[in-house]
C-alpha cells in the first residue's frame, strides 16, 4: 500500500500518523494508497518551519522571488503529462481535463512572475511643505490554503502562487480524496530554488482545517468549498483575527434566448454540464430556454448530443469525462437525481446504473437530463456536482434574468443570444459575480480575478490578479518630513497639508 506523506520544511514528513484516509482509485473503486492525517503537533511544526523561513524570503528582492516562478513554471510545464496522469489516478478526471486543471494553475503563476510589477505601491511627492507620502506593499507573513478535490492543481496554484510571491510562506492542506499533486508541487517548488518552509502540504480533516483556522501564526487563509463548509472557515477564521476569502458552492444558470446560435449552445452546454462528471464549481447545471419553442428544440439537440457522449475510464482518450470521485460522492448524487423525480420534475435521461465493462466497480455515473424543473424543488436549489443538467423553462427575459438572480448562489452565469443589447443588459443587471456571454465557463483570465456573490463567496476580496495580490499582503503607508532646524508649530492639534 502506498502512503502519502506530508510535505515540511522542504522534505516529506511521513511521521507515525494515528489516523488514516484511503485514496481510491476512481477507475476500480479500489483503494490505490492511505494518507496520514497531521496532527495538532505536526501542523503547528509546518507553521513555525514556515515562521523561520518568512523573513529571509520576504526579504529576498521580488525580482528573485519571481524567477523562483520562472523556475517553477518551466518545471511543472515540463512534467505536465505526469501529473496530468497522476490527477487522474487519484481524481478520476480524464488526461485532457487534467492538463487543463494544471494548465489554469499555471497561468496563475505565470502572472506571479510579474509581481515586482504588481508589488510597486504609490508615490505622492509635496503632499505637503516638504512633505511626502508613499505607500508599500507587505507580506502578511505564514499564510495557508484549504483547497477541494475537484481542482487539485489549479485551485492550490491560485492561492500559494501569489501568496508565495509577494513574500509569505504558505501551508496547503489539500483535499484528502486527491492529495499526491499538490505534494508534487511543493517538491517542485523546492527544485525551482524557494528556500525549505517557504511551501509545505499537511494532509487532514476538519481537526487539520480546525489547527490552521486557530492557529494564532497564521495571518490568511483561503478556502474553496462547499458553502456551508465556507462559512463555518470564514466565521471561525476571522474570529482568531485572520483574514480570509472563502469560496462556496455553486448553481450556474445559462440563459438561452430564441436568437442563440442552439447547435453552438448544446455544444457548449453539454461540455459545461458534463464535463469533469459535473465536478467543477463553475459547471453549468441549469439551463434557461426562453419560449416553449426555444425550450423544444433546446430539449432535442440536447438529447442527440448526448446520445454521443462516452463516459470512460480516464486514461481513454475517446472519453469525454470519466468518474466521479468517490463512491460515497457517487450516491450522494443518484440520491439527487432520485429526489428530482420525487420532487416531479421529468427525468429525460437517467444515467444510474451506468456500468463499464471491467470496472464493474469504478465510480462511474452516465449523463442525466432533467425537464420541467421548478424553482421551488429542492434539487434546484441546491448544487448536486455531478453530471445532472436540469432544463428550468422560462417564458420571458425578465423571468429567465430573476433565476440566476434571486438563487442563493452568486458564482458564474451564461446568456447565449446574438443580441449585443440583450447581452448587455443581462451582464449589467444579473446578480451574479462572473458572466459569460455565450461562454459557458466564465472562469477569468489569471490576470483579472475569480470570485462569485452571496453564498458562493465569503469575505472581499477575490481569487488571483491584482485582488490576490491585495488579499496576501498589506499597504503601510509612510508620511515623511525631513525638517531642517526646529519648528516653532505646535504639535498640539491634527496636522494638515496646508
């Protein structure tokens, strides 16, 4: 049996662990390899290891500290078909979605290669007589991140990338489901030249999310989650004095006017919806005809598509998405589907039952459709993450607009017309953080920022660009006086810029 072991202060730490996770193989069901959970004990090791190494790498010019980047960047690049091929193992994705979760991963640091650029603060020359003001920014200091298994590449670059470059040295506790990549990237973050304790990875549950949440050294944390996991981060972190940006759950909605190019859409939607087995945050679960006959001819070219669909394992090339990621994940989301029917809504395609020949086992679950959802259901409501995209009919723009609007989720919406003007305004007033048009991930650029509303989103600030930047460090800003001689001006009152 394989053991994964923690990742402190440059070396594997595989320490005598009390209590285990199995990772499976997704593709068999089979357990592949354990991980031992850290400790109180060896978390608050990782962090003082991170503590001693903070000040030297904060002090290290940031034009070394981005070619550490540099480094890393052509290092991971240079192994990507083999942590493609581990993400798979251990997530269940297909190699393709892999290289993809990597790949969004490193355009993260590749704008974290950049931050002396970013880093530069503000200059204000006679503010006042013979006054000047500058601002810097400043490493917050030990920083962490509690990222899921659905990303675990991307996610993990998002946060330490920045964190890392500015200055701060960084925990990650990855997800227990998939955690040998980000462990791989710690060791590849040591061989692009980043000092030991700059990167470690401690492996847990929620009494390793519970030490670093109340660990009094560290400063930041960020979380992406399910919602309810994202407030309780939020609510205990800030209560010990951290800062901390907490990403929820999600209910993409994608609206479908009666002018959209429909064999584009289902394209798009059937790739939004199914691909990563509905595993992604920014999936597109829901979609939004406007009109009954939008909606009919919407409903059959989805059918056909996905009559072509082929689940596989995930090292097969021909398939379009492979397994979930547990079997404990697996029912949750049959339970769904089995309380959409409860519930009333039309069950189109049922993808329960689905088996794959010689892996009778494995985690898989076919493509299911559902029609005639209302908002009132349940399944509705909530986010199921699997590969289940529900068809809420709209009579109107309006109607279609409210949806997405008045959902509790806030992450990532789509409209797909060829009207500029209903784009426009639909991007204008939706209540959503991230909008697409007729793209059905929204997922920004890495220099421009991720981040939803409401339940999808906890705290400020968003993920990566120059909000991330914001996020792990803070601004001092200096008012300087070189006085010659004494002043006769009493210090007495509130001085001024007169």
């Amino acid at each position: 049996m394989r053991n994964i072991s923690h990742f402190v202060n440059g070396a594997a730490l595989a320490g005598a662990a009390s209590r285990f996770g199995d990772v499976f193989d997704p593709n068999t069901g089979e357990v592949q390899a354990r991980v031992g959970f850290a400790s109180d004990a060896e978390i608050d090791a990782a962090v003082r290891a991170a503590a001693a190494a903070q000040p030297a790498w904060a002090a290290t010019n940031p034009q070394r500290r981005a070619r550490v980047m540099f480094d890393f960047k052509r290092l991971v690049e240079a192994r990507m078909n083999e942590l493609a091929e581990l993400l798979s193992s251990e997530h269940g994705k297909v190699i393709a979605d892999s290289r993809g979760d990597v790949q969004r991963g490193l355009e993260v640091i590749e704008f974290a290669c950049g931050i002396p650029h970013a880093l530069k603060g503000e200059y204000t020359e006679g503010a006042g007589p013979g006054i000047d003001v500058y601002s810097m920014r400043q490493p917050l200091g030990v920083c962490a991140g509690i990222t899921p298994f659905n990303f675990p590449a991307m996610i993990p670059m998002w946060m330490f990338g920045v964190a890392i470059a500015v200055g701060n040295t960084f925990i990650l506790k990855p997800s227990e489901k998939d955690p040998s990549v980000p462990v791989r990237l710690a060791e590849l973050m040591m061989e692009a030249g980043a000092p030991a304790g700059v990167l470690s990875v401690v492996h847990g549950d929620k009494s390793a999310v519970d030490a670093i949440l109340t660990h009094p050294l560290i400063r930041a944390v960020s979380f992406v989650g399910s919602s309810d996991i994202a407030q309780y981060v939020y609510s205990t972190g800030t209560a010990h004095g951290k800062r901390v940006q907490a990403m929820g759950g999600a209910k993409n909605h994608g609206v479908v006017l009666p002018d959209a190019d429909l064999d584009q859409t289902v394209k798009d939607l059937i790739g939004a919806a199914y691909g990563s087995a509905g595993e992604r945050c920014m999936a597109l679960p829901v979609v939004v005809p406007v009109g009954e006959k939008t909606a009919g001819a919407l409903r059959e070219k989805l059918l056909t598509e996905i009559e072509t669909l082929r689940v596989g394992v995930s090292s097969d090339p021909a398939a379009q998405y492979g397994p979930v990621v547990s079997a404990a994940h697996k029912k949750k989301v049959e339970d769904y589907i089995q309380l959409g029917v409860d519930e009333g809504a039309e069950l189109v395609v049922d993808g329960r039952g689905f088996s794959l020949q010689g892996h009778e086992n494995g985690f898989f679950i076919g493509p299911n459709l559902f029609d005639h959802v209302k908002p009132a259901m349940k399944t509705y409501q909530e986010e199921i993450f699997g590969p289940v995209l529900q068809i809420v009919r709209a009579e109107t723009f309006e109607e279609a607009l409210a949806l997405p609007s008045g959902h509790q989720y806030g992450n990532g919406v789509a409209i797909f017309t060829r009207s500029g003007r209903a784009a426009r305004e639909f991007a204008a007033r939706v209540n959503v953080g991230m909008v697409g048009i007729n793209v059905p991930i929204p997922v920004p650029v890495a220099y421009h920022t991720f981040g939803g509303w409401k339940r999808s989103a906890f705290g400020d600030t968003n993920q990566h660009g120059m909000e991330g930047v914001k996020f792990w460090t803070k601004v001092k800003t200096v008012t300087a006086r070189w006085p010659e001689g004494m002043q006769d001006d009493s210090a007495f009152v509130i001085p001024t810029m007169n």
